[in-house]
C-alpha cells in the first residue's frame, strides 16, 4: 500500500484546487461538496464547473459528464474477473469508488500477483475521503482568495485539462485526436454554438481512432 | 437547475462504474468500438481545453490563454505532473494578462 502515497498526493491536491476553482466560478459550498460526494470524479467535477459557468442546460451536463466517464465501462469490464467473488451488492459497492487511480494501483496489484481486494477497495475508499477533505479545504481557502482573474486562478482547470490530456498520450493517433476536439470545439464556441461545442467535438473526433490502424 | 445536474451527472458517473459490475457480458465488443471507446476520454477533454484557450469568456483570445496552454504542455510532457504544468500555466496567465 506504501506505493500509493505520490497518488494520495496528488489527489489532495487536485481536490483542493477543484473546491478553489468551483468556489470562485460562484458554485455554493453546499452543491461543491455534494459533486464530490455523489459524483466522485476529478476531471467530470471540472468539466461541470465550467459548463454551469457558461450556463450550460442541465441535459448538457449531464450527457457530457456520462461521455467523460465512458471509460469506466472499460476499466471495470477490465475489473470483471477479480471482483467475480463478491455478492452482487459487494459489486455495487466498490463500483461506486472506482477510479482512474484505483484502477491503476488494482491493476498492478493483481498484474504481481495479489490476489486481495481488500487492497482494491482500501485504497479506493481512502480516495474518497481524502478527494473530500480536500474539496472542502479547496472550498475554505476558494472563498478567501479575492478576484481569481488576478491571479491567473481561473485558468487552473484549463491546465489542469491540459496535463490531463498530455499525460494520456499513448501514441501518435491521440494528438491528432485532440488537437482536433481542441480546434472544433474551440471553432464552434467562437460562431457561438458554445453548448454543443465540447460534446460535438469529443464525440466527433474520437472517430479518428476507428480509421486509423495501430 | 444546478441540483439536477449534479444528481443527473452522479447517476450517469455510477451507471458507468457500476454496469460492468453488475452483469456479466457475453462476448467482446468489435475493435473499432473499442477504439472509440479508449479515444472517447481525451477528445473530450481535449474538447473541454479549445473553448476555454481560443475564447475565454466567449470572444477570440487576447493570447495569454494559447501562450499558457503551450507552457502547459511543455511543463507537462517534461516534468510528467499535473501539478509542474498547473503552476506553469497559472503563472503564465497571471503575468502575460499583467502585461
């Protein structure tokens, strides 16, 4: 378990940055503290901060935010076979807590040999706490700071997307794709389709990848 | 409006955990499938970055936000954290929008 603490890190914070960012785009702490306890996932809480600041309808979100998570049906699917053991409500449990990261550190726990889901849901549950500490501490020092343009604090998701994006480049196909998600979304914002600029263009450009060959 | 999001957003997030859990599925999904799948998460977010670096607040950049971006990226892929490429691009934008 030692091997998990640059991740906990990195969860505090990223969780702390969230409840700074999504207080000062005006969110109250009631509904920040809610995203993290209900919705549980780093880069859907950002994708829905700046939507509800560009007054996207509620439909939008929502479908944005189940497109942004269609990879866990991967993950878990990849999950399958170890989880098997549990009784169906055991499943339902630990599906609530799964992440990019937990997904991580399970895989390569069981990729050695572990055989232990204890090890899976410790870690995954212990996410989970530390994400929503973290939010309300980002909440506590969000509320403090003044004008967050001065300090370049509005652009922290974007950043925060950015690195997200560079850390998941597997091979050359997934800088075409984004760089055009990038562009046509950015296009479409720009002749003033800004609600349907991110799911067009997330949904469009991942076709790249169907036409391309390894 | 802003609840029904939320609530909307956390049932469609656990829908998603949660269903390959509950049911086992018979048989593979074809490859060109899967490959959408696996691009699905970054074209979105790459998707989420355009808007927000060519027109912050809904008009064509002043260029302080495609300057950071570039730093961003660079931070990113040299230092391999999300936190060398946030500070990177927090601090890009405080000091060029000062300019």
């Amino acid at each position: 378990m030692g091997e998990g603490w640059p991740v906990m890190g990195t969860v505090l914070v990223v969780g702390t940055t969230f409840g700074v960012v999504a207080r000062q785009s005006g969110l109250q702490p009631l509904e920040i503290i809610a995203m993290s306890l209900l919705v549980f996932a780093g880069a859907s809480q950002f994708a829905m901060v700046q939507l509800f600041s560009q007054a996207t309808p509620a439909p939008i979100v929502i479908v944005s935010v189940f497109f942004i998570n269609l990879r866990h049906l991967l993950m878990a699917t990849s999950l399958r076979p170890q989880v098997g053991r549990l009784p169906l409500a055991g499943r339902l449990f630990a599906a609530f807590f799964l992440t990019d990261e937990s997904f991580a550190m399970a895989t390569g726990h069981f990729r050695r040999g572990g055989r232990s889901l204890a090890y899976y849901l410790t870690f995954a549950i212990a996410l989970f706490v530390l994400w929503n500490l973290a939010t309300i501490i980002g909440i506590v020092v969000g509320g403090a700071i003044g004008d967050p343009r001065r300090f370049g604090v509005d652009f922290a998701i974007t950043a925060t997307f950015i690195g997200i994006v560079v850390l998941a480049i597997r091979r050359p196909a997934d800088v075409v794709i984004a760089i055009v998600a990038g562009l046509v979304a950015g296009a479409l914002a720009l002749a003033g389709a800004s609600t349907i600029a991110v799911i067009t263009a997330g949904a469009v450009a991942p076709l790249i990848a169907v036409f391309v060959r390894r | 409006m802003i609840w029904i999001a939320i609530v909307g957003s956390a049932l469609a997030t656990y829908l998603t955990r949660s269903l390959p859990f509950a049911v086992t599925l018979g048989g593979r999904l074809p490859p060109a499938a899967t490959r959408y799948l696996e691009a699905l998460p970054v074209a979105i977010i790459a998707a989420l970055v355009g808007p927000a670096v060519v027109a912050p607040e809904g008009a064509l950049t002043h260029g302080a936000e495609p300057v950071a971006a570039a730093l961003v990226v660079a931070a990113v892929a040299w230092r391999r954290s999300l936190l060398a490429g946030v500070i990177a691009g927090v601090v890009a934008v405080a000091l060029i929008r000062m300019a």
